[in-house]
C-alpha cells in the first residue's frame, strides 16, 4: 500500500512529471498484481494470526440484499 500512497503523493504535487508519475503508477500497479496474485498466501497467514491470538478468523461477510424502491411503492422485504 505504501507504493499507491507514494504514487498518489506525486501526483498531487505540484511539479509533478509525467514519466515519473507513470513510473510511480506502474510500481503500484504491480505491487497490486502481485498481491492480488498471492491473495490466499495473505488470507493463511491471517488465518495463522488469528489462530496465534486465539481469535476467531472469520473474513467473509455477505451483504443483505435489498430491493430497490421507489417513492411512491411499499416496503414488502421489511416491517
């Protein structure tokens, strides 16, 4: 995260050049590809933190669905 924090600091500078800002992008941009790639390495080891702790790894939280309503409809999902 530190490589998109640097990119964005650049580019909100005021003397900021267009190839180090790409140069700054493209590092975060593979910083990110490699993270992403090694996802479940990180959630393992968290798994392995949460273990150490002694804390419940629990990582997936599923959103409620809800129907979109208008003004004038009435509320059938809830009470």
């Amino acid at each position: 995260m530190s490589a998109i924090n640097a990119a964005s600091m650049y580019l909100q500078s005021k003397d900021a050049d267009l190839l180090k800002a790409t140069h700054h992008l493209e590092i975060a941009f593979d910083n990110l590809s490699d993270y992403r790639n090694k996802f479940t390495d990180a959630v393992d080891e968290a798994t392995g933190i949460c273990q150490l702790w002694g804390v419940e790894a629990k990582f997936r939280d599923t959103r409620v669905a809800r129907k979109k309503r208008h003004f004038d409809e009435l509320a059938e999902d809830t009470r």
